[in-house]
C-alpha cells in the first residue's frame, strides 16, 4: 500500500429509490396494487391464474413483521431462523401484479427494476419465466419488452424463498424494497449507465468527467448526439457539453466528457451541496431519452499520517453500524424510516455509517448524500464458506461477481461513500485461498470504480491474516483495538479504522481514535439496536435456542424506537461539547437473567443503568449514579442540596460517580466549563399515573405513502414519565392514514407488531402511522385504562 492513496470525487446519486436517477416519465413507481400469498402453488407463475381470493397490498412489504398466521405475535420459539434471526418466521410467498401499457408508452421497452427481494427469488411475465436472483440485498431488472401484450393485460408473478437458516440477523421476508417500471426508447441511456467523477477539483474551478454508456437496440446504426447539462442545487445550468456518435446495431458505446465547473461548492459534512448532471439522448435529432442524476464535488483521501481527509481537511470517522430492519416496520424500506434512522444518528454525533453487511437500500444512500453523512458500502457476510447451512454461500461462486457490480454501478457515484467493503469476518482468513478471494474481489471492484479505497471487517487480527490484510486498501479491525499500536509498528503506512468496537470499551476506542492519526475512526455495534442476534446485549454468547423470547439484539446506541439508550448518552460526552447526563444504577436488575456467568467473553452489552429517580421502598437505600460529561466539571444535586462537584475528564473516562441515598424529588448534574454552567441533566419522582402524552415527531407529513412516529408517554400531573408503567394502550386512526407499525423497545415482547395496541415498557411505547394517498387531518387516538383518551392530529398535505 502506497504511504498516501489519494482517491478523488466519483458521484452517481440514485434519486427517490431508484438506483439511477430517471425522470418520472421514464420511471413509474410500481409499488400499488399487489396480490400476496404466503404459500406455495406453483400455479401462480402462470398469467391465467386466478389470485383474486389473494391478499391486496402496497410495497414494500414484509411478511416475517407480521403475526403469525393463528397467533397474536410475529415470533415463534420453533422458528428456523431461531435467536438469529429474532425468532421470525420465513417459508415461500408469491407476490403477483396486472398491469397495461399505456397508449403513450406504447412502442417502447418495458423493464421491471427491483431495489431488493429477501431472497432467492424467481420472476415470470404473462408465464415466461425471466430468471432467478438468489441475493436478498442488491438490486436488478428484467427487460419485459419481448413478452409483454402491449394492447392487453399484463402479469407479472414473483416467487420469493426465504427458508431455511440463512442470515445471521433479521432479514424480513419479501419484496421489501421498491420496484419501479421503466418504460424506454429503443435509443437510451443504458442502466445505471450514467458515471461521474471529478478528476481536479481546486477553489476556482472542478474537471467533471461524465461517461455514458448509450445502448442502440434497434438493428439499424444510430446517429446520436448527447447533450449533458451541470446544475447546481438551486437548478441554474452552470455548464454543459454536447457529443456526437454513431452506435452499432443492438449494441452499447460509451461516451466520455470533461466538463468545467467554476467556483465548486464542495460537498461537505456540514454542507451537502448536490449538482445535478441532466443527460439528454437525442436520436436522429430527436430528443430519445432523460437522465437526472444528482452528484456533489469532493475530495478524499487515506494515509497513515493525515488520516482520512475530506476536502483537504482530516476528519475523525465517527462511526456506527447499520443493519438494514427498521425496527416495527421490519425490513420494509419506507422513504421516511430510512430517512429518519439517518436523521437520529446525525443528531447523536455519528458521521459516519457502516452498511453491515450489505448494500443498503437505495433511499438510505440518497439520505446521506443529502444530511452529510459518510458511507462505507458493505457487499457481503460470507463468501464461499457458510455461516449458516443455507446463506449466501451456496451462490457466491456463481454470483459474487454481478452482485459487486450491481451495488457498484447502482451507487458508485455518492458523495457519501467513502470506501467499498467487500465482506465482513470471512472464515479462515489465515488461508491462503481464502486470501487470493479478497485479491480477486479486490481487483475487481478496481475495475468499476478506482475512485475510492477497498476494505473489509476483519476479527481475528491477532492471528495476522497478513495476506488477507494485504488485499485490503484500509484495514477494518474488528474487536481489535488492541492490536493498533503494535501493528502500526510493524506495517507503519496501514490504514485501520475499528470496523466493529464494543459500546461498552467506547472509551478506549476513541481515544485510539483521537490519539492514533492511522486510526482513522470507530464504528460501533451497533448504532441502531435491531431484530435478531437476540439478547447479544445482556446475555452475550453464546447464543441458543433457551434465549426465546428475546427476540432483539439490545446492543443499540439507539433502540428500536428510535430513543437514546444510555451508551449513546456516553458516546455524547465523548463526541461533544457541553453534554451532560445523569443515569442511576436500579437496586434490581433491568431484567432477571442478570447473571456474570453468562457474559463469558461477549461485551456488547452496556452497564445496567436507568434515567430513573423513581424508586419506591428504597428510601434507606443508597443508590449509584453515573454523570456523563464533556464539561470540565459536574456539580450533582439532590432536592437542590449540592453533593459534591467532580471533575469529568480523561483521567476518569468523562465519568462521575456518586453514591446517592435515595430519596423522592429532584436529581440535578449540572456541568461547568471555565467555571461557567453550561448544561444541566434532570431526573424527577414519578407520581400516580395521570395521562397519556403523545408526541409526534412531525405533524405535517406528505399525502403519499409518508409517516409519523408517535412517542405514547405514561406521565404524573406534573408531565414526568412513570418509568415502571405497564399499560396496555390501544389506537384509533381517524382520517387518510393507517397503523403500520406498534413497538416498545423491549427486547423480550412478544406481542404483535402490526395490531392497533402495544403495551407500555419503562412508561412508553410508539405508534407508526402511514398516509394513504389523500390529504386531510390524521387523528389518532390513544386509550388506556384508568386514564383520560389522548389524541394528536396529523395532517397530511
């Protein structure tokens, strides 16, 4: 590895979940209408079935969220998919449209696009069977132009096979992402055909280089001309360049231009400014096709003495893992549950994500590119050695090589994405053939996009992998931080960065971090607590079947819900200025299985404390409390009597500790810096339960298919949350809205995710709400035993 590895802007942005940028004319969201079955008949592929007793719905959809049939919960303790998979249920389902063509598309190439399919799926039109994608994470089309009827009714079925134990997290089950059908002249612009990069980009002016790939399929030669358009955000052209060529009969030629940018807004953390490049394809002077695609103007760059910079200027990576659930919702792929999981890391310090361990939907990455937030992309888990008996090695020999392609070429050109992964924890990596697999992997992904650095997260790295190593551009150590400082002797030009890191060593690892520059960053597991992997946060491994019924990690920085855990409150002190907060540890454990034997060697879990100053019958009980804080000093308040001020700083991990002797009222840490007050963290007594509070987290939505999440709070006279309330709270949505999601964050619930209730736990539960297409107030109405009906109005415009 070079001492500097320079790697300069490469943009292709994906616009509203597609995986290249389209106009509306030429993209039609295909989510509306479908038929589902969960069940096999093979019958169903053929056009002239009749599926009209099937079940009618919208995508994305997700069956393994929902209850099982014949019970009240989506979780069984016989499920397959066991403590890894949360304990959810899989098995075969089939999904089937009809569609027309419209008379002004007629003529044209019809293609289906599908974002993502969890898994193994099996595609045919009006009977003809189009092909199998056995990947439940990337994205493909079929071009339906040759078996179509384009004066009649159309068919489309979708076998799905989510079965067997093949994933090592919750995956969801179906067609959880978009589909959209692209209609097309016979001249245009090829699929994700659309390449940008910036080869110099300086104050006064940027080299925007623009490749398209033009594809030909008619069987005469085209006289083409292409015309590409630079806009900035505000949509002012700020350049363009026209091409002539001719193409080949039923062939693919690309076109390569340089276009000048003056005076670049460089996109940035702090300001993501987007351009737009407008491809227009004319044939035979006739305008053919329109490709918009969204791109930023950067610089990045890797080495052992300056770190990671960005523009120029070296930036800490902090960092957190992703797996792909959306808590309630599963695996479903809503514009606005992508959008707001981005949202609350951003507002939590993170800047970075880790996809583990796949590409992400299309939306995620458009999210980032629009809030600032840096990306590694992330292909796999496994290779051609299992994990489980039926995972993604049984097709990575025949597939390892198009699916690269499809998340390269889908997202090659995001101003977020910083670095490429191509796998996570591959077994056996000290050996030499699995090595030469990470050269191969790395050299090709070299050959779609050099733009940018090759890694992987790698554990074991005190058995030095140093081949498997080798292959690698920047190096992800997995649980290894104890390896940077010796490694960094032995290999001084390597780039690492912790790929993975326990929430529980937060401390150690950034401080690496920050004192390391070759420790780039820290990516945490995980920033999102997420289904599956059940109990790893409080049980630790190993895992079993005796685990049921956790169903979730509770590894997060943020649960389920979206709301900061305690670990994420810590990670503020370490990541901010002027942070504060206070926890106390509760006279029992949070949950009965406490027990250090089953820690064995797992960390993932975090130190059993509360935001909690409710504890009745331990008034002669002396608690511990823990103040969290980037001030220089905390001050700690009981009923406005100080006890004590210490200060919070490296030397003790930017954590006070108290011994407090419990008594109802007022628990205040207030934090000084330079003798100044400059942030205060209040706990407060819980009285008798008075009303239910709801909160949600925007009351203004869009009339299509977008969402509110609702925060239903059991609080006293005075408005403080009842921390121990257990009530059972049920919904009523009047207006153009429906319930699509109830959660809690309780990882041992068993209760249904999809059901108009959820019960309480620690005093809350959420409620997720969806437009329905028409505009109107969404009034949503919550009742519970004992307590005044609350209600909170939406309006969807």
């Amino acid at each position: 590895m070079n001492t500097r590895l320079q790697f300069s802007l490469l943009f292709i942005l994906v616009l509203a979940c597609t995986a290249s940028a389209q106009t509306s004319s030429r993209n039609i969201l295909f989510d509306k209408d479908w038929r589902f079955y969960l069940g096999n008949d093979t019958a169903a592929r053929l056009s002239s079935f009749n599926d009209a007793g099937w079940r009618k719905l919208d995508l994305p959809h997700d069956w393994s969220i929902e209850d099982i049939p014949g019970t009240n919960s989506p979780f069984s303790a016989d499920a397959i998919s066991g403590v890894s998979g949360g304990f959810t249920v899989g098995g075969t389902g089939w999904y089937r449209k009809s569609f027309t063509i419209p008379a002004a598309q007629k003529g044209k190439r019809v293609v289906v696009q599908f974002d993502g399919v969890y898994m193994n799926a099996d595609f045919w039109i009006n009977g003809h069977h189009l092909g199998n994608h056995p990947y439940g994470y990337t994205s493909f089309a079929y071009d339906l132009t040759d078996h179509i009827d384009p004066n009649g009714t159309n068919v489309i079925a979708v076998q799905v096979k989510n079965e067997g134990r093949n994933s090592r997290w919750y995956s969801g089950s179906g067609i959880y992402r978009h589909v959209w059908l692209n209609y097309l002249q016979p001249v245009h612009v090829a699929q994700w055909g659309t390449f940008v990069t910036t080869p110099k980009v300086t104050k006064a002016g940027a080299t925007v280089n623009v490749k398209t790939k033009v594809q030909n399929e008619t069987a005469k030669p085209a006289s083409i001309k292409l015309v590409t358009i630079v806009k900035d955000g505000k949509g002012v052209e700020k350049a363009r360049k026209t091409s002539q060529q001719t193409i080949a009969a039923n062939n693919v030629f690309e076109l390569s231009q340089d276009i000048n940018v003056t005076a670049p807004k460089l996109w940035s953390l702090e300001a993501p400014a987007l351009y737009t490049a407008v491809t227009e394809v004319y044939n035979n002077n006739q305008l053919a096709d329109v490709v918009t695609t969204p791109f930023g103007i950067r610089t990045i760059s890797f080495d052992a003495v300056n770190g990671f910079q960005l523009n120029g200027k070296t930036v800490k990576l902090k960092g957190g893992c992703v797996h792909h659930d959306n808590g309630a919702l599963g695996a479903k792929a809503y514009d606005r549950a992508e959008e707001r999981k981005v949202e609350l890391l951003k507002a939590s310090g993170y800047n970075a994500i880790r996809t583990s361990h796949n590409p992400p939907s299309p939306y995620f990455l458009e999210v980032c590119d629009r809030l600032g937030m840096l990306v590694i992309d992330e292909a796999f888990d496994t290779w051609n050695e299992r994990k489980n008996r039926q995972d993604y090695h049984l097709y990575f020999e025949d597939w390892w090589q198009r699916d690269l392609q499809s998340m390269i070429y889908r997202d090659r050109n995001h101003p977020s994405i910083i670095m490429w992964s191509t796998g996570n924890e591959i077994p056996n990596r000290g050996k030499p053939e699995v090595a030469a697999v990470a050269k191969k992997l790395s050299d090709y992904v070299k050959t779609l996009d050099t733009t940018r650095p090759v890694t992987a997260g790698v554990n074991g790295i005190d058995q030095n992998p140093e081949a498997f190593l080798a292959a690698l551009d920047v190096a992800g150590y997995n649980y290894a931080e104890a390896s940077y400082e010796g490694d960094h002797e032995k290999f001084p030009n390597r780039v690492m960065y912790g790929a993975e890191s326990f929430a529980l060593d937060a401390y150690d690892y950034w401080m690496d971090v920050v004192d390391m520059p070759w420790v780039i960053g820290d990516f945490v597991w995980t920033s999102f607590d997420y289904i599956g992997e059940a109990s790893i946060g409080w049980l630790g491994y190993p895992q079993n079947k005796n685990f049921f019924p956790w169903n979730l990690a509770y590894c997060g920085d943020i649960d389920v819900c979206g709301w900061k855990r305690p670990q994420s409150h810590y990670r503020d002190a370490l990541w901010m200025k002027d942070k504060v907060s206070v926890f106390v540890k509760p006279p029992k454990p949070t949950f009965a299985e406490w027990n250090e034997k089953l820690e064995t060697w797992a960390r993932w879990h975090w130190h059993d404390v509360v935001a909690n100053w409710t504890f009745p019958g331990y008034e002669d009980s002396t608690l511990d409390v823990s103040v969290f804080s980037s001030a220089d000093e905390v001050e700690l308040f009981l009923n406005n009597k100080s006890l004590g001020r210490k200060p919070t700083n490296r030397s003790n991990k930017y954590t006070a500790n108290f011994n407090v002797p419990y008594a109802k009222g007022e628990l205040k840490a207030v934090g000084y810096t330079n003798n100044k007050q400059v942030t205060s963290s209040v706990l407060r007594t819980a009285g008798n339960a008075a009303k239910l509070k709801l909160t949600a987290d925007r009351t203004v939505i869009n009339k299509a298919d977008d969402l509110s999440y609702i925060t239903v709070e059991v609080v006293d006279a005075n408005g403080v949350r009842l921390p121990n309330a257990e009530e059972l709270v049920k919904f009523t949505v009047d207006g153009p809205a429906t319930i699509v999601g109830v959660a809690n964050a309780n990882p041992k619930s068993l209760e249904s995710l999809t059901k108009p209730q959820r019960t309480t736990w620690q005093g809350r539960c959420q409620v997720i709400i969806k437009s329905n297409g028409k505009a109107g107030t969404i009034n949503l109405k919550a009742t519970a035993a004992g307590l005044p009906v609350a209600t909170v109005a939406i309006t969807a415009k």
